[in-house]
C-alpha cells in the first residue's frame, strides 16, 4: 500500500500439553514453546512494528516461585529485541549454574520464560501513545493465583465510553480510559467473582484456603466468565487472555471482523492471527488449521482439556475484507487466489483505459504487497494479449511467413519493475518541515524502459489517503514521460473510516471524501455537508441501535466513476505532464473475490455493528467541526 495503513496488532498463544521434559527428550530444548512463539510473532510482524510483548505461565509452582514472566518492547525491531533479552537470560543462567543444563525441573524452576503457556503480542499501535506501557500483554496481579490476569488482543472497541461507566458503576476506579484496560477489568470484575463464589463453596463443603485452590482451577467456567463479560462490547476482536493459574482463551467477535485460527494435536494448542503462520510454524497442512467460530471462544484449561464455547449470539459475518486485500501474509492458499482475482477482475476497466493497446503499455506494481494482484492482471493480459495474437494471425488467411507469425507468437506483455522502495528513508520522515520532499523520495525509479508513447499501468493495494500518491510516486513515474499513467487499486475506493482496528479513523484524510467534497461544490451542492452534519448531531443522544450511517448521503448524488475521475484530478497537479487515471475495484467484484470475507464498512458505510454508525457519524462531526480527535 503507498500510503502507511497502520493495522491493530496480531496474537499468538501457545499451551503446551505433555510436561516439559516431553519436549527436551524429542525437540532436544525444554525451550521449545519459546522457540515456537518466536516464530509465530516474527512471521506476524506484518501486523505490528511499533511494539511487542511476551508473557509465559508456568504450571504447579510452588509458593513463592515466580510463575509469571512478561517482556515487553517499542525498539525498532522489538520482535528482535524482546527475544535477544530473552536468549541473554536464559543463556546467562545456564552458564552461571551449568547443573541447570540438562535438569529440566531446575531450569523451570529457576529460568524466567521458561513454561507450559505463552502469550504473544505485536501492535500497531492506533489507539494510545506508543509507550511500552501501551504494549500488550496487559497484567492484572493478584495474591490470589487464579485471579491474576494476562490480557493481549487485536481489536478495537466502538464503545470504551460506555464500558468505562459500566466499570464506574461495578464500583472500580480504572486507572486508564483505553480499551485494553477497559476490556481486562470488565473480564477481571467477573472473575473475581467466580473465584470468590467457588471458594465460598469449597469453604461450605469443609474445604481449607489452601486445600481449596487446586479445585477453584478446576471448577473455574471461563466461558461463563466471558459471557458476563463481553455482554456489551461492540467492536472487532480476537481477544486472548491467561489466568495465573494455568487456563486460557481466545474470543473472536461475533461478526468475526477479526481473524483468528488454532491448531490442537497432542503436544500442543495454538492460537494466531493467520493460518499460514500456525501451518509454517508447526509443520501441519491447510486443512488442519481451523478458523475459530464468530462469537466462539477456545478455551484451555488447566489440566488441558480444550473446548470450543459460544459465548456470544453470532452476527451476520462480516470478516475484515482488507486482511485479503493488504494485511495478511499472502502465503495463505485461499488468500493468495483471492487477490489474484482481484487482479483479473479489474482488468476491464484498465483495458478501456488503455484502448486495449497491450504493445504500447507497460505493466508494473507497487508495493510489494500488491504484486500477487498484479500477476492476476498479468494473467489477463496474456489472454487478451493471445486472443490479439491469434486474430491477427488468421487476418492472415495462411499467407503470412513463418518469420512473421514468430514476431507475432513471441510478442510478450511489458512486464517491468518501476518503481523500487528505499526502505533506509522511511523512518527519517518525521517533522513537516520537512516531510513533502522527503516523501518524494521514498521510491526509486527505473528509467530507460518507458517510451513517449506508452502507457504506464501500475497496480496498488488499494489507496487511502493519497498522499505518497500526490506527492511522490505519480511526480516519480511522471519523470519517465509516459504518454499516460494509470494507477489501479485492486480495492474499492475507501470512504469510510473504520473503528475496528485499522488506522482510518478521520474522514477528511480519506481521499474519496475529499473528492466527494470536491464535486458537491463543483455541483454547487455543498449545503448537503450543512444537512449531514445537522442529522448526525440530531442522533448524538440515541442509543447505538437507533443511530443511522448520513454519512453515506455525502456520496448519493455521484457515481463511482465521477469520484474515481475526482481522485485523479486531486491527486495530480499541474507539474505532472502525463495523463493520470486513476481506477478503483468495484464493491460487487470484492465480493466475488473474497467471498467469505465479506467485511466491506470502509467501502459501504454498512457497518456490522451498532456502534459503527455512532462512530462515522461522530467522525463527520468531528470534520465539520474542524476537531482533531478520534470518533471513539
């Protein structure tokens, strides 16, 4: 994607199931769940740079042994670092007590880390500084073993507000306003509770304090704990939590907005972000990786059993579109078809651009992440480009000579890359001042391939705000004077702002919206904005399920074409001497494309919660207002 999308983190959990010992006499390292998370929250780093954390339980400790370890980082590779502090510990302690080496019980005994369950976090951060304070896993103590908490998620809360009076009236006094703390005190307050109701019970049934824990552990019902919970929460999560005592879970929402998949064999459960992390990681085919239900939770207790538990009515589903689009890893099998198609179902609209002049085009993509949709395009071309080939050839009627029917077989779409990422400047990006001719020169360009009279076609993700657009890459592409410059977003213009996790939450930064602006006064239709504003203000006292999307009324009168034609003339100044088109996917081919990911608010407006229309509608406020604040 030109423009930095910024995406709300990614999970790991992993619970091993045979004792420690297992893994040291078969993997050769008692470390092995270590090992494993490593590799789960290095091969998700796509989902989070700005942070990382790790926390690890170990099982039937005795008192007064630490039993919980938790590392977390905002480095510029915290993956990397919270690791390397990791191997420096363990590797110090086994050199300074070399009896620990091959002596498991000493080594969980007196290595920090070391365990039966592990918690991985890697964040994006777009609620909240970027502190490592801010850095999941989130920690609850308490004295009490089964009250202790570990809270780690991908999500983001429609309704923090609300849930925060919530905890007020529960009588707490949280000690921040996000969501995190929000959601871990609510899921905290009911398993007090529980502990406390259990251990009442055990104390009628002649149970001692000390006598009674072993059977809180056993008696402990997460999944009625998380009912009492996420009763109100409106948002997108995959929310993974450890008790200090042993047990774990993982609740997906119920609209499924967020992912969340999990492997189960006899040595080990997992839970993560992404199927091909778990199917790389461990080795195991496609299909032995299982999408964890909307509404569901896995949970794993203690002594190990696992369990799959509906916790909350599911919605219609509604799984986030743009993890096929941009932030998934594209090594995933249905993934990787899916934008593929994307690709080819663009194409007529490219074709029409070009005037179906294949010769005299030349095909390349940007970024990295949009090249499997550009080999679907590619694909496209081909076929027309053999269907051109092959007319051309029968025109011949059997008179044309074999030299010449070679030239015409050998004819091969113009495949090049344009445009190279200068990953070393990014960070150096910074301050205003100097920001626009920084940004210029974020991508290189490969001159000496383009003629006057071409077309350059260059496929893209999908475009947000436009600004790399503006200022960097179509002024780059301009300087190989090309006759025309078309760029294509395997996605449908995004006019929405999202409130489920990704980093979208001002209207006025989205380019579409911008555009719509733009031709509502070309139109001398501006006073719509005025109507918009004074309907969503009208609504600001109703309750969620009540709330309408006006927002949508902003785009009415315009059809996709006239805004796509609006975002080119945007997007290009008078500096730029090429023609610029710029064509975006249709909803309805997003659909075909990634069929069970149907998760489209950012494109649509139909948000798959109640709270979604509170949110883009405090956005427009917002905007009109001219407040710089989030809508959430």
């Amino acid at each position: 994607m030109s423009d930095a999308l910024k995406h709300e983190c990614g999970i790991a959990l992993v619970r091993l199931l045979k004792p420690l010992e297992f893994y040291k006499k078969k993997y050769g390292s008692a470390f092995y769940g270590v090992n494993k998370m490593y590799l789960l929250m290095e091969k998700q780093h796509n989902r989070g740079q700005d942070g990382a954390g790790f926390a690890s339980i170990k099982l039937d400790t005795k008192p007064g042994q630490r039993y919980i370890s938790r590392i977390r980082s905002v480095e510029q590779q915290p993956i990397q670092d919270i690791f390397s502090k990791i191997n420096d510990r363990i590797n110090t302690e086994l050199t300074k007590y070399p009896e620990y080496t091959d002596n498991v019980a000493l080594q969980k005994e007196h290595i920090p880390y070391l365990g039966e369950l592990f918690l991985g976090h890697v964040r994006y951060g777009t609620f909240g500084k970027n502190s490592v304070e801010s850095v999941h896993p989130f920690l609850r103590q308490n004295n009490w073993m089964h009250r202790n908490l570990i809270m780690a998620g991908n999500f983001n809360m429609t309704n923090v507000k609300e849930l925060f009076a919530n905890l007020i009236e529960l009588g707490q006094h949280p000690k921040e306003y996000t969501d995190t703390i929000t959601i871990m005190e609510k899921i905290g307050h009911f398993l007090d509770d529980a502990v406390s109701k259990i251990y009442k019970d055990l104390k009628k049934e002649g149970y001692t304090k000390e006598q009674a824990s072993p059977h809180i552990a056993e008696r402990l019902k997460i999944a009625k704990i998380l009912k009492r919970a996420a009763k109100n929460w409106d948002g997108g999560y995959a929310m993974a939590g450890l008790m200090g005592h042993g047990d774990a879970f993982v609740l997906r929402d119920p609209a499924g907005i967020r992912p969340a998949y999990y492997y189960k064999d006899d040595e080990v459960v997992v839970v993560a972000s992404e199927r091909p992390v778990i199917q790389t990681v461990f080795n195991v085919d496609y299909n032995d990786v299982m999408e964890l239900t909307p509404g569901h939770a896995i949970i794993i207790k203690k002594a190990g059993q696992v369990q799959i538990k509906q916790i909350l009515d599911s919605l219609p589903r509604k799984a986030c579109s743009f993890e096929r689009i941009y932030f998934s890893r594209g090594s995933d099998a249905e993934i990787y078809k899916e934008r593929k198609l994307l690709g080819k179902l663009i194409m007529p609209k490219v074709m029409a651009s070009i005037n179906n002049d294949i010769e005299n085009s030349v095909f390349s993509y940007i970024p990295n992440t949009a090249e499997t949709s550009f080999f679907g395009m590619i694909e496209t071309v081909e076929a027309l480009l053999n269907e051109q080939k092959t007319a051309e050839i029968l025109k011949g009627k059997g008179e044309l000579s074999s030299s010449r029917v070679t030239e015409i077989l050998s004819t091969r779409p113009r495949i090049e890359k344009i445009a190279i990422k200068d990953a070393k400047l990014r960070t150096f990006i910074t301050e205003d001042s100097s920001r626009d001719d920084l940004v210029a020169h974020v991508y290189d360009v490969t001159y000496g391939v383009i003629k006057p009279t071409d077309n350059l076609v260059i496929i893209d993700d999908s475009i947000v705000r436009g600004t790399t657009l503006k200022k960097s890459i179509l002024k780059m592409m301009d300087r190989l004077n090309p006759k025309k410059i078309v760029v294509v977003s395997s996605a449908p213009q995004i006019r929405y702002p999202d409130c489920y996790g990704i980093d979208m939450a001002r209207l006025e930064s989205l380019v579409a919206f911008r555009a719509a602006l733009a031709l509502l006064k070309d139109t001398n239709n501006y006073g719509i904005v005025e109507e918009v504003y004074k309907k969503c203000k009208a609504q600001t006292e109703l309750k969620d399920d009540k709330v309408q999307n006006f927002v949508k009324e902003i785009y009415a009168n315009f059809t996709d074409e006239q805004i796509s034609d609006k975002i080119s003339h945007l997007l290009s100044d008078t500096s730029i001497k090429a023609e610029v088109k710029i064509i975006f996917q249709s909803v309805d081919n997003l659909h075909k494309a990634c069929p069970k990911n149907l998760g489209d608010w950012y494109f649509t407006g139909n948000y798959p919660t109640h709270g979604g229309n509170r949110v883009v509608n405090r956005a427009f406020i917002n905007f009109y207002e001219g407040k710089n604040e989030r809508a959430y």
